[in-house]
C-alpha cells in the first residue's frame, strides 16, 4: 500500500526596515519551522515559487513606507503571475495603515501588526509555541545575530511615530535573553548586536533603574560569544557603569551608537528631545574620557521644524568639533499623529532639507576619510563577513570583514584582497594598507 507524504509548504519571510524588525521576522521563522514549513529567510525571485510569501514593513518615515508598498505591489504581481500563493503583510506599515491597505491592495491575503506572529501562525494553520520564544531563525550570515532588548519607547520625540506605532517601552526579562543568546550561541553566533529603541533605558521598567551594563555583563559570560556591540542607545541619562565595563570587558566593542538628532537647543527643544547642547557635548566627554579610542556612531536630522540657517551652522561647527568616527543623517518627514504633525508647522521647503543634507555629508566624509586614514599600518583582528568571488573578469576574490569599529549594514568594511581561503565567521589579525571614506583595505596577517 502507497502512503502519500506531505511536501512541506515552501514560506519566506521578506523583512524590510531596521534590524528590530528583523528579529521579529527570525522568531517568527522559528514558530514556521517547527510547524513543519520549509522556511526560507528574504526569499528573491529565483526562489519563487512560494506557497507564502510574508512581508514585514517599515513604516518609520515616508521613503520606507514607500518601499515597503512597492515590495508589496511587486509580490501581488508575482501572485497574478502565478509565482506566490498567499501575500500576507506585517510589521509597522500595517500596524499603522490596515484599514487603508486593505482597501487599496485587495490581492493582500491578510494584514498583522508588530505583535501579531500568534495569530500569523494560527492563520496559516501553524501552532504557537512559548516555548520556542527565545529561538530564531538566522536571516543574517550565521556568525552574527542582532538582539533585541525591549519593544517599544517611552520617549515621544516630535518627530517620531515609533509609540504609536509599537507602544510604550517594555524591556524583555533578563533571563529570557540570556537563553536566547545562548541559543543563538548555540547555532554558532560569535557576535552579539543589541538593538531596542532606546537600549540604554533597559531594565528601567523591571527593576527602577537601568540593567544595560548587567545585562552585558550575563552576555560576556556565555561561551562561544566572542563580541558584543551596541547599537541605538539615548543620549539623556546614559549609563555610565555601561562605559567603564566598556573599557575592561574585552569582549565589548569600543563602540556606540548613540542618535543625538541634533546640538542647536532650539530645535532639541522643538523635537522633545529632553536634552540640551551642554549636556551632549558633556556626555560625548564622557564617552572619549571613560574610554580612548572608543569609535563613536551617531544619527543627525536637518530641516526639522525650527532649524533655520543659524542653527543649521551650528550643526556643522558640533559636528566639525566633535569628529565623530561614524555618522548616518535623514531629512526631517511629518509623520501623520507625532507632536511635530499635529503642533509644528514644516516651515524648512524640501529643496533646503535636500541642500543641508548634502552639505553635511560631505563635512562627514571628510572627517570619515581622516579617521580611516589614521588607521592605516594599524593591527587589528577582523570578523569575516562575507567571500566575494567575482563572475568573470581578472577580479580577485576579496573578504569583506570587520574590526571591532565597523557595525553590520550600517558601516563600511575591512577588505581583504586575495584570500580566498578564510571563511566567513573567522577571525583574522590583518594590518591596515589603505583607506577610503567608507571602506579599509588590508593585509592578512595570521588566523586566528
């Protein structure tokens, strides 16, 4: 007697915005996978066809969003072609915009919010299981993995949409995330990447004071971790005791990234920032005091409401002085609900936004340029991300790697020229030959 076996429903979960996001969409990943789907992570056309293809959008500022509904657009195409079964969307966009969406894309299956991966498995006739909830499904390349802290923020910025759109600030507990690294350990995860909205208020809500650098501490402890890098911290009351375990624990990166917004007091007061110049130019003397050479990140937003020329150049004078090692900028987008929508009038044209933004990246390319050309004849050990073999050509195959200065996605890379043979996930100790503003270029020194 033939007995039929059932073929397991090909799903890909495309994730799109920031790397909170794509924590949501690994464990969700998870919860597929042990439902017996064949899961595969940002699924491209060549991997079509799907049974169901899982969009998890950004809907932080207008460009995402219009990225998102394009990505969108694209798989029901796919679907009238016959390529993808079901459409299904999550994350931010429809957290904030379903009932709009299901009437301008009705070939969508069904629409979840940020919270809803119990009901996205129910639909898709998959059991939840709590027990799951500390595994993930890697999309990154395996020897790294991004950790998310808490959900929500409890900040209000003018500017920003991200409380309504994910709530007040909830930190997850302690010994939830201590498995979860430990899992991700497991799967051979050397680099830890902590993420939150604001990972510098962790703990607050548990226990009435901030547990970041107690957190840290459980995460150097757990073998096979060998790096541990933060990311998306606030600039009012940072934890110290963070920057002095900083300065000891060698398993910590010597970096931070910390979104000052801007230094003009005008407009930190116009975006609720709950902060002033003084007490940012004392805190970024804190960080090059606590710890030397530490390779500071930041984010800086032109043409929000209030800034006119003058506090404009007073951007570029903070940003001339402070030097900071790594900068990312955006231009300021009224967001439907937030403060600045509802009290602030846009009074900065989109041609100006533009212009500011171009004149300060340039500023910050030059200083990035500076700072990378410092590091040339430096020795440094290297974390390979990614074997690079070219199509065709006389091109020689390249690692792309990065020192302990160079966070995923968002900085450049430490390039290695001709060595085919080091695996992405090793170590590496190279010597520094030359520089651009976003990339190094080095020489393999020894494995590791």
């Amino acid at each position: 007697m033939q007995t039929s076996r059932r073929i397991p429903q090909r799903v890909s979960v495309y994730t799109l915005g920031c790397s909170k996001n794509r924590v949501d969409s690994e464990h969700l990943m998870r919860q597929l996978q042990a439902g017996g789907m064949k899961v595969i992570p940002d699924a491209l056309e060549e991997d079509y066809p799907l049974d169901t293809l899982i969009i998890n959008t950004c809907g932080f500022i207008h460009d995402a969003r219009e990225e998102s509904v394009n990505y969108i657009l694209e798989a029901l195409l796919a679907k009238e072609e016959g390529r993808l079964g079901k459409v299904l969307v999550m994350g931010c966009l429809a957290e904030r915009y379903k009932k709009d969406l299901e009437k301008e894309m009705p070939g969508v299956d069904a629409f979840f919010g940020v919270t809803d991966i119990p009901l996205i498995t129910a639909y898709l006739g998959v059991p939840y299981h709590p027990r799951l909830a500390t595994e993930r499904v890697l999309s990154t390349p395996a020897h790294y993995a991004y950790l998310k802290l808490s959900e929500g923020c409890d900040r209000n910025c003018a500017y920003c949409a991200i409380p309504l759109i994910r709530g007040p600030h909830c930190s997850r507990p302690m010994s939830e995330l201590l498995a979860e690294a430990g899992h991700l350990a497991g799967q051979g995860v050397k680099e830890l990447v902590l993420v939150a909205q604001d990972t510098s208020f962790y703990g607050l809500d548990l226990t009435g004071k901030r547990e970041l650098a107690t957190l840290m501490e459980g995460l150097c402890l757990i073998g096979g971790i060998e790096r541990i890098r933060l990311l998306y911290t606030y600039p009012q009351g940072f934890p110290l005791d963070v920057l002095r375990l900083m300065a000891q624990e060698p398993k910590i990166c010597q970096y931070i990234d910390v979104p000052l917004q801007h230094v003009s007091d005008k407009v930190l007061t116009a975006m609720r920032r709950n902060t002033t110049k003084a007490e940012t130019l004392q805190l970024i003397e804190d960080f090059r005091t606590f710890v030397p050479g530490l390779c500071l990140r930041t984010t800086l937003m032109v043409g929000h409401p209030g800034e006119d020329e003058q506090a404009f150049l007073e951007l570029l004078d903070f940003v001339k002085g402070a030097r900071f090692e790594r900068m990312g900028a955006f231009t300021y987008s009224r967001e439907e609900g937030t403060y600045g929508a509802l009290h602030l009038k846009d009074r900065v044209p989109e041609k100006i936004k533009r212009e500011r933004y171009d004149r300060l990246m340039e500023l910050q390319q030059e200083i990035s340029f500076t700072y990378n050309k410092s590091r040339i004849g430096s020795i440094c050990s290297v974390l390979a991300d990614y074997l690079v073999i070219p199509d065709e050509g006389p091109a020689k195959p390249v690692v792309l790697a990065r020192s302990q200065f160079e966070a995923p996605e968002v900085d450049g890379y430490v390039i290695l020229e001709n060595a085919p043979d080091i695996k992405p996930g090793s170590f590496v100790k190279v010597r520094i030959k030359n520089a651009d503003a976003y990339d190094l270029y080095a020489q393999l020194i020894e494995k590791q």
